[in-house]
C-alpha cells in the first residue's frame, strides 16, 4: 500500500443511521411507529376493500363507476382476486372472501367454446344499481384468472380453517385448475388465453404459483395424494419452460414466447411489460428471494426505475405489486418509501383513481410483509481518509470497516477542471479497502456512500482532499484557438490548444498529452479526437457557441478558457435554406403536448400527416428532440384497441374554437398507412438516434394482425376501413413501407429473426397486391383502387393527384427508382405535368419532388426548390400548406445535397502551401464548368474572416479576382464556390487552398 501523506490520518469516521438495528428504548419505540404505520395502512384497505362487495358477493375494480368503465362498474375477476389475497391478511373479513367465491362459483362456463375454457369466468360490466350484471363475453386471460382464484382458495382456507368449504366445492375448483392448463402447449407453457396464443412470463409464473396453490389443495385438503403428486409434476414441468425464457448472455427472461417460438426479451428501460415482467418470478416463488438471480433482477430494475417508491415512473398506476417483490426481497427500505408515497396520495386522500383493488390487495401483501421483517445491525467506519488531507503519491488505498454494508463508492471531483472519477469495493469480512489511483493534481470534494445489497443509499460523507504530486514541465497556462471565428451549418473548424509555463511565454511540449473538447452545444456541435468541430445544426436564437479543453499530462490537469465562435444562420446551398425555412414551419406547428398540427393554421392533427413531417425534422439536429416529443403524444394517443379491434390506430383531433380544447374526431382515415408511416418514423428516430422507446411486444402488434394486418386481405392489399371496402394505392405504398420497415426493426434493433420472417412474408404479399392487383398492363400504369367487386379505378394522368400517385411506389420502395416501371411511370410524369416543377402547384407536387430526388433529376427538384424559396420569402408558404408537404420538401432538399455536384470548381493560384513571395499583392485564378459566378470567400487561419465575392466566370471557363487586405506573415485559407442560377453555392462545388504572405 502506498501512504505517503503530508499528516498522518488516524482518525475513524462512525456513521449511524436511523433504522439500522438501533437498541435501547429509541429501537423500540421506532420499531414501535413502524408497526402503527403498517398497521394503519392494513387497517384502512381492508375496510375499503370490505366496503366494495355487491349484494351478489361481486367485488368491482373500483368503488365508484368510471369513466373508464362507460361511467359503470366493471368486475374483473384478476383485480379482485389480488384484492382479497390482501383482505386475507386480516383473516376476519373471511365472510367477504367466502360471499365472492360464491359468487364466481356461479359464474363459471361450464361448457368449452372455442375462445373460452370450461371453468374460466368472464369479466362483468354492472350498472349503478349494483345489482344488473352483463357478462362482457372476454377476459384478458384464462391461465392467469384461474391461478389466482385458486390462491385465493389456499389462502382462505389457511388463514380461516374452514376446510369444509373448499372440499363442498371441489369439482368446481379442479375444474377452474382444467382451465388454468387448458392453453397449455407441449412446451409447457399456457397462452394467454385461446384467442391470443402468447405465453407471457408474467402468466406462466402465476400458472406455477396457481398449480403450487392446488397441489397444496390436493393433499391438504381433499386428501388425494395421486393428484398432488400429478400437480406437483405439472408444477415442476410448467418451472422448466419458464427456465426456458432465460438467457445468459441476456441475464433476463424473455416476457414473452410467441406463436412461432420467438422469444421477446425486455428493454429493461420500458416500464410495463418489458421491465416490470422480470420481478413476477420473484413474487410468485419460481425463484426463491434470496437467490442470486432474483437480487440481479431486482436491483437492474431498480437501476432504470429508481423512482417508483415515490410514484415516479411512466405508468399512472402505483404497481404495488413491485412494493410486495421488494418486501419479499427485504427491501425494507423501498416498501417504506411507497408505503409512505401512497398513504399520501391515495389512501389518506379516500382512495382516488388509478387506486383499485388490486393494488389495494397487494400494498395491504407488502405492509404485511414488511410488517413480519426483522432489522439488520449496520455500521461503517473510514480509518485512514479525513477532511483536508494531502495526498503526494499514488495509488493509495483507503480503509475501513463495515457491516450490513454491501459496496462503498468513491467519487473525486477536481474543483477546477470539474471532472470527477469513481471508485468501488465490496467489503469482505467487515472490512473494505478502495485503491485510489489515476487522479491528476488539484483541489477535490470526495463524496462517499455506503450502500446495501439493494443500492439503497445508507450512509454518505463528503470531505476536501488535495493531490500534490511533482512532475517535470508543468502546465500553467493553456490557450484555445480556432482555424475559423464563425461557422455555418455544416462547416468545421480546426482547434488547437497552445500550452505555456508559469512564465506565460516558454511553451509546454504537448506530445504524450490527453486533450478533451467540450462544448455548451452538445447536440448541436461534434469535436473529433483531432479537434475538428463541425457545427451540425443551430437553434433560431443561436448567435455563438463556446467551446473549451481540458489538457492532462502526467498528474496536471488544465483547463483552457472558454473560446466562443461566432454562429452565422446563412444557408450553405439552396437545398439547406430549403430545409432551414421548411423545418422550423413544422416545428412551429409543434403544440405543447408534443402533438404536431397538420394544418398552416393549426386547427387539425391528422397523425398520418405529422408523421411524414415529422421525418422532415429528423434532418435538422435541433429539431431532433421534437421528434421524440412527438413520439412520446402519439403511443401517449394511441388506440390501443379502437372500434374495429385495431391496436396502435389514433383518431385525427379537432381544435374547439370556442374552448380552446383539442378533442378527438372519433376516428380516421385508415390505420394501415398512419400506423405504417408511424413505423416508418420509428425507424428512422432510431437510426438517427440510437433509441428506440418501444418494446418488442408494441412493434409485433403494431405490425401484426391486430395492428396493420387487421386490415390486410386475401390478396395482400389492404382495405381502408374494415366498413370502408376499398383498396387504395398510395395508402398501400405507404404501409408496404411501414411493414418493410418493421421488419428492418425486428432484424437490426432487436435481431429477432423469427417475427422478421414472418412479418417479411406479409409485406412480400401486400408488394405483390400492389404490382398484380393494382397494376394496369394495358395502361402501364397503376390503378388509384379497387373495390370488393375487383371494379378499378384508373388513373386521370391530367389530374396533378392521379399523376403523383402514381409515384408513390417510387418513394416508398414498392420499385426501385433505378427500374425500368419506375423510369416509364416518371417519364410519363413529366409529360402529363411537364410544368410541375417551374410552374405548378407547390401543395400538389411536394410528394413528386421527392421522387424525382430519388429518381436523380436534380434540375427538376432544384427548379422546384428555388421557386418555392422565392415564394416563402415574399408571401411565406402557399395557402393549403401542410406538414405533409413540408416533410416531402424536406426529404426532397435532403436528398439532392447528397447527389453529384451539377459543376465544379479549381485554383490554380494561389498554389496550397506556397508561400507568396511578391509582398500583399495577388491574383487568384482557376477554372469553372456548370456555373456562370462563383464566390471567392477569404480568411485568416486561426484568425477572422476578411472578405467574400461574387465574380463572373468568363466565356472561356476561367475565374480571376485580386485578392485584397492581405497581411504579411499571415497564412490564408482561399474557398471557392461554384454558384447556382439562383445565388446559392452548388453543394460539393467548391475548392480550398491555403497560403502564406512573406514577411
């Protein structure tokens, strides 16, 4: 160990805290507040839950009707079980458990139909009589309303005795185990229900509590040993495919199996079902509290769900269920903080929705739970670290004891440079060492936390410490400097860091030196590891940006000052001015909520055109984060089941003028295209980002039969409504492109290639509907529709919306723009709408100029851009704008900045690195094809910009201009830029040189 300090650190730091198995008459009387606080909370719930029960032993989710419910109560029989397995922890409302069992006796099916097992029960709608009750025909499952009723029926028998009770019912009980096991598959596991043939984890280990529930039944209460011993195998069977779903490279279980044997694994950053899926083993028994697997998926949870003690997480509900997972863990900590957070929220406050039975039944689990836990003795010391120690020499290790403690954590922050470093131990036989190594010199806060086996923080200290140690050439003073002094979107700059000794003069050799770039414009700005910034996108308000540098060499540590560099809003080339107007109109039609209005005057949304515009603001940095604004309002949205069955569909919304309040229309045009350009949009936030918000389980339904497919016919097109028989092409195009896409999705983001298969098979049939069904041999062209009689409708080529739906499939990738179809439908394009693009509708023709983006015709796309831009600039966009159009023009400018540069430009003279020799006077010449004027822009290197011009290209191709207010010793960057007809720089049509003026 290495301890060479400037004092001698023997003092020991004691820490307590409250809890921690305090003696004497103060543990006593605390322990003595926590059972009143408990005690409390089972006292309440079980008087509300008491309270809720119908004269018909019905217990409903909530105690009042809701708006949820058709402003009517509803019974769903899995809420209401968890409910009375927490009624149960106060054994005298046995009578109310009893009266609801009755009840759900009666209500079973006792014939098999395809969709519902012998023994299941429905869930029941019931009026504000409280006495009318409609069985509503469905459930969400089988497996798991069976399984819980049957812990219902051990716990009540084992808390009450009545024995009697269970064996007077005993057929009917088997028979509700039949249907627990009735979905069943030979892997062992159970679907949900018959009609959705997904084996949830969350299921199955219910199913393995339920079977643990009638096995114990089996042989302690109806005395049938051979039967116990057949669900005690079935118990075992169902425990091995739920050790199936594990992965060990992914350590978690998949949350679901689906119909074709692929596995959906969590994002454990997605809330339900992906995260909180992982903690169903532990509270169902499938692994035992105390395991090292169940402690490894408890804490990961907790990692990327800190907040839910305190009700802070993504879902509106309480999840008390996470609060029992915690108690059973020992978590005492944790159940407290909820414990305390829905006291005061819900059940001090008469028990407001989201609060409902089951939670109410599982919180009154987790207090009593909690309740029976017994506290742990916990202590720590620090022995060898106090405040204002120097260190001279390292590494040196810090010590101490421990008990009831499971990590220490370290972090130093260098007070000036602002950077911190962290370090970890486990402690071993009560006692830590932390090794502390790799810190530069300087001023530190060091911050110290004890924390237990759940990362509950149980202890911290902060304290002062200094590192001095002696190195040869120490940095002073560090300087930043800049190639350019003002940049525009797209440029770069080249930074370099001058260092000097405490003389401010004698240069620091930086060789061997660690140099780090740092910048208030993060996600505007990217610095390169040789200290190239390139701006890649400015907010409107945006005048500067500021950049430093932290220099390490050896143990120094250094910070330069704060460089700022000037922000210049001008448009490199037309398309970026293009792109630069058209994004920010969409973003000004951007709401609060994060919906974005598809309307000029922001009356409408309309998802399936904000989804189009927004890609558009995908290709502007700054309005990257509106894009998951906008993400975030529509699954916030969403009909996750409308009218026709259709998960992932949103209605359009209204602004009321008189109200000032958006209300939904009711419905929309068509699911399939506004769930595909959804999906489209999906895909393209998370290439451009790195995210993807969604889980598996959303994409497969959003894709599958309940999502686009729903409206998916025999012939692979798909219908516009269910109760609106047609096929349309362009809504077509645009979902082959949503499907196509989804795969893409399932194979690249989350590399399934199970649901990628099958979803491909679809997206190749509704392609091969789109080119056989709706495609005109005769005519050459395709059909706009077909109806259920196979009656078309062909296209008008004199119509702007018949003609540019024709190109639709060029833009969604239905035919390559490289192919023959697409060349002859673009071809016949531009002789139906010859003046498309120099004198036709902007609103019509937005689309077209995508497509030829796409096809290569830069002069059409260009001709179109340019007027338009002369249009927004004397009168703003064109009546009838939409954000629609406006992400159309966006993909379009896009696209073109990509494409071969139209002309090309060179120098002659100055010739780069040539120093001139002929003092400040020089003649700058070269050549230029593709354009009549080109720019001659000047400046300093590491300095300022001097001037820029505009001059002609002469007949012969040639360019030449003097260049002025040259400096001697200065060196020089020349750029030239070819210029389009209308003044803007050609994208990839300029050519640099630098040079020195001689002394």
């Amino acid at each position: 160990m290495y301890r060479k300090w400037k004092r001698t650190v023997a003092a020991a730091l004691m820490i307590s805290v409250a809890g921690w198995g305090i003696g004497g008459a103060a543990g006593e009387a605390k322990a003595a507040d926590r059972t009143a606080f408990y005690d409390d909370i089972l006292t309440q719930e079980a008087d509300w839950i008491s309270s809720m029960p119908f004269a018909s032993g019905a217990i409903p989710t909530y105690s009042d009707p809701i708006s949820n419910y058709g402003n009517k109560y509803k019974v769903v029989p899995y809420f209401t079980h968890f409910g009375l397995l927490g009624l149960l922890e106060k054994p005298e409302n046995g009578s109310v458990v009893r009266n609801y069992m009755d009840w759900y006796f009666a209500r079973l099916n006792r014939s098999a139909t395809a969709t519902a097992p012998a023994g299941s029960v429905y869930d029941y709608v019931v009026e504000t009589d409280k006495q009318t009750e409609t069985p509503t025909g469905d459930f969400d499952s089988t497996d798991s309303y069976a399984s819980t009723f049957l812990d219902v029926v051990r716990k009540y028998v084992e808390v009450t005795g009545d024995s009697a009770y269970a064996l007077q019912h005993k057929s009917d009980i088997l028979l509700i185990a039949d249907a627990m096991l009735s979905t069943q598959q030979v892997d062992g596991l159970t679907w949900a229900k018959p009609s959705y043939p997904v084996k949830y984890l969350m299921d199955n280990t219910e199913v393995y509590h339920g079977l643990e529930a009638i096995e114990w039944l089996s042989g302690n209460v109806f005395g049938d040993e051979a039967a116990e011993a057949s669900y005690r195998q079935r118990k075992e069977d169902v425990y091995a495919a739920i050790q199936g779903l594990w992965s060990d490279t992914k350590q978690t279980y998949a949350y679901a199996k689906m119909n074709d044997d692929s596995l959906l694994y969590p994002d454990w950053n997605s809330f339900y079902a992906d995260a909180t899926s992982q903690l169903f083993p532990i509270w169902t028994g499938v692994l035992a509290p105390d395991s090292e697997r169940a402690l490894r998926l408890y804490n990961t949870f907790n990692e990327h769900h800190p907040g839910w003690p305190q009700l802070n997480k993504s879902d509106a509900f309480p999840w008390a269920i996470i609060a029992y997972t915690a108690a059973l863990m020992g978590d005492r900590t944790r159940v407290d903080q909820f414990l305390a957070s829905v006291k005061t929220a819900y059940i001090d406050q008469a028990h407001p929705w989201p609060w409902y039975v089951m939670e109410s039944g599982v919180t009154m689990l987790a207090a009593a739970h909690a309740k029976r836990l017994s506290d742990s003795p916990a202590g720590w010391t620090m022995t060898n670290l106090q405040d204002g120690a120097a260190l001279t020499e390292q590494p040196y290790t810090v010590e101490g004891t421990s008990e009831g403690i499971a990590t220490v954590e370290m972090t130093w922050t260098n007070e000036g440079a602002e950077r911190s470093k962290s370090f970890r131990a486990e402690p071993v036989g009560g006692a830590w060492q932390l090794p502390v190594d790799g810190l530069t010199n300087g001023d530190y806060l060091v911050d110290v936390t004890a924390k237990d086996r759940f990362a509950n923080v149980m202890a911290t200290q902060r304290l002062r410490a200094t590192i001095r140690i002696a190195g040869e050439n120490p940095i002073a003073k560090a300087v930043l400097v800049s190639d350019r002094d003002t940049l525009r979107r797209g440029e770069s700059t080249e930074l370099k860091v001058l260092a000097y000794r405490e003389d401010g003069a004698t240069p620091v050799d930086l060789g061997g030196a660690s140099i780090g770039y740092e910048t208030d414009q993060p996600a505007l700005v990217s610095i390169d590891d040789q200290g190239v910034l390139t701006l890649k996108g400015m907010n409107r308000d945006m005048q500067a940006l500021h950049v430093w540098a932290s220099v390490t060499k050896g143990y120094d540590l250094v910070r330069t000052d704060t460089l700022t560099l000037g922000v210049s809003h001008e448009a490199l080339t037309m398309a970026d001015e293009a792109m630069d107007r058209t994004s920010a109109w969409i973003a000004d039609r951007q709401l609060d909520g994060g919906a974005i209005a598809s309307d000029a005057a922001g009356q409408q949304i309309k998802p399936a055109l904000s989804n189009i515009g927004a890609r558009g603001l995908l290709l502007r940095e700054e309005t990257v984060p509106n894009v998951q604004r906008y993400l975030d309002w529509y699954t916030g949205h969403w009909n996750w089941g409308d009218r026709y069955g259709i998960y992932g569909s949103i209605d359009d919304f209204r602004l009321n003028g008189a109200t000032g309040q958006w209300t939904s229309t009711g419905g929309y045009e068509s699911a399939s295209p506004t769930i595909g350009t959804f999906i489209t949009l999906l895909r393209q936030h998370y290439e451009k980002t790195g995210r993807f918000g969604l889980p598996q389980s959303n994409l497969d339904l959003l894709t599958g039969g309940i999502g686009i497919m729903r409206s998916q016919d025999a012939d692979g097109l798909m219908w516009k409504l269910p109760d609106e028989p047609i096929k349309l092409l362009r809504p077509n195009a645009l979902t082959y492109q949503g499907m196509t896409d989804s795969v893409w999705l399932f194979r690249h983001h989350f590399q399934v290639s199970g649901p990628a298969d099958y979803f491909a098979g679809f997206a190749d049939a509704l392609r091969n509907g789109i080119q056989t069904r709706l495609w005109n041999d005769a005519a050459g062209a395709y059909d706009l529709s077909s109806n259920r009689l196979g009656e078309k409708q062909t296209a008008d080529w004199s119509k702007p919306e018949d003609a540019v739906a024709q190109l639709s499939p060029v833009y969604t990738g239905v035919i390559a723009a490289d192919s023959e179809t697409a060349q002859s439908l673009y071809a016949k394009f531009n002789e139906s709408q010859p003046a498309w693009a120099s004198g036709g509708s902007f609103n019509d023709f937005a689309p077209a100029a995508y497509a030829a983006a796409l096809m290569g015709d830069q002069q059409r796309v260009a001709a179109y851009l340019g007027r338009l831009l002369t249009t927004v600039k004397r009168a703003g966009f064109p009546d009838g704008w939409t954000v629609e159009q406006a992400g159309y023009v966006m993909l379009a400018a896009d696209a073109i900045r990509s494409m071969p540069a139209s002309a090309s430009v060179s120098i002659e003279n100055p010739e780069a690195g040539k120093p001139l020799s002929n003092g400040v006077s020089q003649q700058a010449k070269g050549g230029a094809s593709g354009a009549d004027r080109v720019r001659i822009e000047l400046r300093e290197r590491f300095g300022t910009f001097v001037y820029r011009e505009d001059i002609a290209v002469q007949p012969n191709g040639k360019w030449h201009a003097s260049l002025k207010k040259l400096k001697r010793d200065v060196s020089y960057e020349l750029t030239v830029s070819a210029l389009d007809a209308y003044g803007y720089p050609v994208s990839g049509a300029s050519a640099s040189t630098t040079f020195q003026v001689g002394k």
